[in-house]
C-alpha cells in the first residue's frame, strides 16, 4: 500500500506547491522578472540534467526523479507564460462582435509563442530522455500537455465557473478570450479524455503485476490524470480553486500595492 499512497501524496504535493510558486513568482514587480527569470532558467537547465541522468539509469528513484524534472521544465515554460515573457504576438483584448472562427484565430495568436514553446520543449526532452530508461519525464510532459491542450480549448469554448483571478495583470487581456456562458462540448470531450485516462489507470493498477518503478509510473501518472480531472470539475462547479493558492496570490498582491504606495 506504501508503494501507492506514497507517490499519489507526492505528484499531489508537487502539483501544489509547484503551481504556488509559478503564480508567486509570475506576479513579482516588473523589476524582479529578470533574475525570477533568471531562477527559472537554472531550475529548467537543472530539470533536462535531471532527465538525463535518471533516463542513464533504473529504479524507483529515477522515476521521480524524471518526473520532478519533467515539472521544472513545464515549470519554466508556464512562468514565462504567465510573466508574459512567452505568450504570442496578438497582445490586445478580443474585439467584439467578430466570429468563432476569428475568435479562434485571435486567441491562438494570443498564445501561439507559448504553444510552440511547449512542442520544442517536448522535442528536447524527447531528444534527453531517449538514453532507454523509463522515459518518465516525456511520458510526463506529455499527459501534462495534452490535458492542458484539452483544458484550453474548454475555457476558449465555454468553462461557467472559471477563475480567473490567478491570471496576473500582466495578461489580464487573456480573460477576454475565455466563454462563461455556457458549458461547451471542448469540456466535455475534455473531461471524458482525462476520465478515461485517469480509468485506464485504475484498472491497470487493480488487474497488473508491476515492478516497482514501473508501479511508480503508473501511479503517478494516473494521480496526474485525477487532477486534472478535478481542475476540469473547478471548471463548472461553483468551486473556486484559486482557494487552493491564496498564499501565493495574495502574498504578492499585498507586496506589489505596498511598493506602489510607497513609490
């Protein structure tokens, strides 16, 4: 039982605390950015020689190790997403009374930098994590990139009980590009992938013999698939989940209001 409760309460953990830091650090003053950036950078290089030497060898600890790594990277790429060093060259609010079509074409300009990002980074760790190990780190990056892919087109189609108060100032014109009049079909195609991944899991565990690391991965893979279903969930109950990271938000909020006062 050790060798599944542990590393469901550690993806749960890192989900938390990683998600935190990025929304702390993303919303630091503008002088501040380049040496958060700078962190950041060091943490993504530290991240691929994480992957390297966990894809060079075998056991339990490479898995989390990989996985770890594969988040320090993910990690990067969202903080300069949400800084607004990375997101696209349309950088304005949605115009009014355009098309879906147009809409579309506007908000994937909003973020189309930040989207090639994801696939280079992908590229790369693919390229890093092909030593033969377990390939955690890609496996990883992938479910991460394709639930958040999936979660995407839900908030642009129509997601009612979205926060977005986490999104900081700095690319507040996002929220214009967000539906919340309606639950949309992208959800629940969405929500059904993420079911049936996060399902596949649970028969998995319950009907196969694993080695431990391979246990491992299962494991956390699955529990990753869980929440995001759960942040799906957030998407259409009045449940907010910016809750969960109040500490990150607000620590900054109150700094940045103090510096602007006292400026």
């Amino acid at each position: 039982m050790t060798n599944i409760l542990a590393p469901i309460l550690f993806v749960i953990l890192v989900w938390w605390a990683s998600t935190g830091a990025i929304l702390w650090l993303a919303r630091g003053m503008d002088r501040q950015m380049n040496f958060r950036l700078i962190a950041m950078t060091i943490a993504c290089a530290l991240g691929f020689t994480g992957v390297i030497v966990a894809s060079s060898h075998e056991g339990v600890w490479t898995v989390y190790l990989a996985f770890v790594s594969a988040i320090a990277i993910w990690g990067w790429v969202e903080f300069t997403l949400l800084s607004g060093m990375i997101t696209g060259p349309r950088q304005s609010p949605c115009p009014e009374h355009i098309s879906e079509r147009q809409r579309f074409v506007f908000a994937f300009r909003a973020v189309a930098h930040h989207e090639y990002a994801l696939v280079l980074m992908l590229i790369c760790l693919a390229v890093a994590d092909s030593s033969g190990g377990s390939g955690m780190a890609v496996k990883t990056f992938a479910l991460l990139w394709v639930m958040r892919l999936g979660a995407k087109l839900t908030i642009f189609s129509g997601a009612p009980k979205l926060s977005v108060d986490m999104l900081p100032d700095r690319i507040a014109y996002m929220k214009t590009y967000f539906r919340h009049d309606r639950i949309s079909q992208a959800f629940w195609l969405s929500a059904t992938l993420c079911f049936s991944f996060f399902a596949f899991g649970i028969y998995a565990l319950l009907t196969q013999v694993y080695s431990d690391a391979v246990l491992t991965q299962v494991v956390i893979l699955t529990t990753l698939a869980g929440l995001s279903l759960l942040e799906h969930a957030f998407m259409v109950l009045p449940i907010s989940d910016s809750k969960l990271w109040q500490w990150a938000i607000r620590n900054q909020e109150q700094k940045s209001n103090q510096r602007i006062v006292a400026d």
